[in-house]
C-alpha cells in the first residue's frame, strides 16, 4: 500500500507516551512472547491471485479460484514463505455470508497444504472509497492497483454500515477464532483521516467487537504513518503483536525497529519491498530476520493488480516497467529475479 515517510523525530516522541490500552483483554507482554517463539521466523507475501484486481475479484463466489490459489501458494512454499497476508472484504461476506466463510476455509485449506498460515486483514483505507459487489472492473493499463477497493470505504459514515460490520466482525472471528490455520487478526489496513474522526471511531469498535470474541488468536493493527498520532498511539496499545509497514531504506527501517522494540512484543513488518524506492529482499530481509521480526513483503505473482508498477510512476501503454516496484513471481512461475528467490531460500534455510 502506499505509505509515508515515517519521521525519525516522531518516533522518539512516541517512545514517551504512553496509551492507555482499551480492554483487559490484551495479551499480555508474557503471552504474546510466548506465542512468538512457538513460530519459526515468520516470512512471507502480501497474497491475492494473479487473476483478482481486488479483494472482491478474489473472494466473491464467480470468481473464486481455487485451482490459482493452489498453483500460487505451491511457488510459495517452494522459497520457504510460511505466511501470507490476505485481505477480506465486507461485501462479499454481506451478499453471500456462508459461501464466503466456506471460501475462506478453502483457502485455509490449500495455504495449510503448503505449510503456510494466514494472517486475515479486515478492513482497509486504502485506494478506491466506493467498492460495490458484481463484476470487477479491468486493470488500468500501467496502473498500480487501479481496482484496489477501501473497506468500508465512504459507507464508514452510514450508521447502517457500521452495524451490518459488527456483524461481519463478529462472524468471520467467531467461526475461525480457534482456527490454528490463522495466524494472526489485522482489523484494519493503513487507517488514516481521510474519512475524518469517523476513522477513529472505527478503529474503536474494531477492537472492542475483537476483544468481545477473543479469539485465540493474536490482535493487531499496523503502525504505518506516525503522523496520524492518535491513530498510532491507539493502535500500539491495544495490540497484541505489533505490526507495522515500511518501504525505508534499510538504516530508516532499523530505527523504526528499535523504537518499537521498546514495546517488549514481537514485531512483524507487514508490508515492505519496493524495489525502486531501495527497499528490496537483499538489503532489507536479511535485517528483518536478524532482528527477529517479521518480514511480509508486498506481492507474491504479478498480475491485475499491477502492482509491479510504482504508486506514481504509471506506465500508459502497460508496457514492463525497467524495474518491478512489487511482486516476487511471473504468472507462469518464474521467479522476477532469481538472485532474490534464491535469498529467501538461503534465509528459510532451503538448499
């Protein structure tokens, strides 16, 4: 997703403050270590089929793809990924809520075939306001993620909305809350002010409809742009595990890492490599693994979401842009480069 800069000087302001956490029901700093070091280092992709444009194109019953999954998730496995990260969306669940759920265990069923667990992200504020279900639209040629859709989006205003996503909230974690197939809960993508305090208050019930369930499973939202501090600050505090995003050059990325550090939770980075801004495999995920966090790049195959084009920089004639922003893999399985695949291996420790 696209992201700011993080301030260096927002940072240190944010190590003196402190939050007050919502509810008893965060884990403590104790069990969230404990649950860490029960997992091998957690490494993997951002996941959506090449064929899906969106969230919906992935999950809505017509366009639901099994067979991609299979073959996408198998090139995973193959350089040791063990996590992808994958959105859901709203309306899918609302026009078909037991196709949904059954779609989803069809995923979790073929990504745990390939020894990959899941973290599920709930809601997102990032890219087209107005989703609608039905047919998706085509890519925009050259356009990175040009059919990407925000959930809710600018229905966060309807209080009819925010009911029918207590609902959704509520079903999809009760249903899976003690599925060890799932990683981890990400309740919502990059919030920011676009939609105004609405957001804040969102982010509010996200996590007190969470906490209600309690799933087994840990809680988090990602740290992304310190600018949005009270967001931010909110955010930290009541997650269980702390994730967060980071495109930065390597030296921006590690201060970024001991900041949060100081938290005392593990810390997974959800989102970064991108290859232009010199974010990449080779100078980044080695420091991920080092320091014992996460590391969740953006993109596992290219594809309709035209991710391996920059944020900024579209390319009109949809020609190959000199060097991919995103994605791992061709759609024919061929690695983008293999001096990257070949790293991930030697990290996961695969011959």
């Amino acid at each position: 997703m696209k992201i700011k800069l993080l301030s260096l000087m927002a940072l240190v302001l944010l190590t003196s403050i402190t939050v007050q956490a919502q509810s008893s029901k965060i884990w403590t700093k104790q069990k969230a270590n404990a649950w860490y070091a029960q997992h091998k280092w957690i490494n993997g992709a951002n996941f959506i089929p090449s064929n899906a444009i969106n969230q919906l194109e992935m999950w809505q019953a017509d366009t639901f793809d099994p067979k991609t999954i299979e073959r996408e998730l198998g090139w995973a496995q193959g350089i040791g990924f063990n996590t992808m990260r994958v959105f859901l969306h709203s309306l899918a669940w609302k026009e078909d809520p037991k196709g949904f759920k059954n779609r989803m265990g069809q995923y979790l069923a073929i990504a745990n075939k390939h020894h990959i667990q899941t973290i599920f992200v709930f809601l997102d504020d990032c890219w087209n306001p107005n989703p609608k279900p039905g047919k998706q639209p085509a890519p925009k040629p050259g356009v990175h993620n040009s059919g990407w859709v925000q959930d809710p989006g600018n229905a966060i205003k309807n209080p009819a909305e925010i009911a029918i996503l207590h609902n959704y909230v509520t079903d999809i974690l009760t249903t899976f809350k003690f599925d060890k197939r799932v990683l981890l809960w990400d309740l919502f993508n990059e919030p920011n002010s676009e939609h105004g305090d609405t957001t804040m208050m969102l982010l509010t019930d996200m996590f007190t409809w969470a906490h209600a369930v309690r799933p087994s499973q840990p809680l988090s939202v990602d740290v992304w742009d310190f600018g949005e501090k009270k967001l931010d600050d909110y955010q930290l505090a009541n997650s269980d595990v702390i994730t967060y995003h980071s495109y930065d050059l390597p030296a921006d990325q590690l201060s970024k890492i001991k900041t949060l550090q100081k938290y005392g939770r593990p810390i997974i980075c959800t989102e970064y490599m991108a290859r232009p801004r010199n974010s990449t495999f080779q100078n980044t995920m080695p420091l991920l693994k080092r320091e014992n966090v996460g590391a969740i790049n953006w993109g596992l195959v290219t594809g309709k979401t035209n991710t391996k084009y920059a944020w900024d920089t579209p390319i009109p004639d949809g020609s190959e842009p000199k060097l991919w922003f995103h994605d791992v893999f061709r759609t024919d399985g061929v690695p983008y480069k293999k001096e990257e695949t070949d790293l991930i291996k030697k990290l996961n420790g695969i011959k």
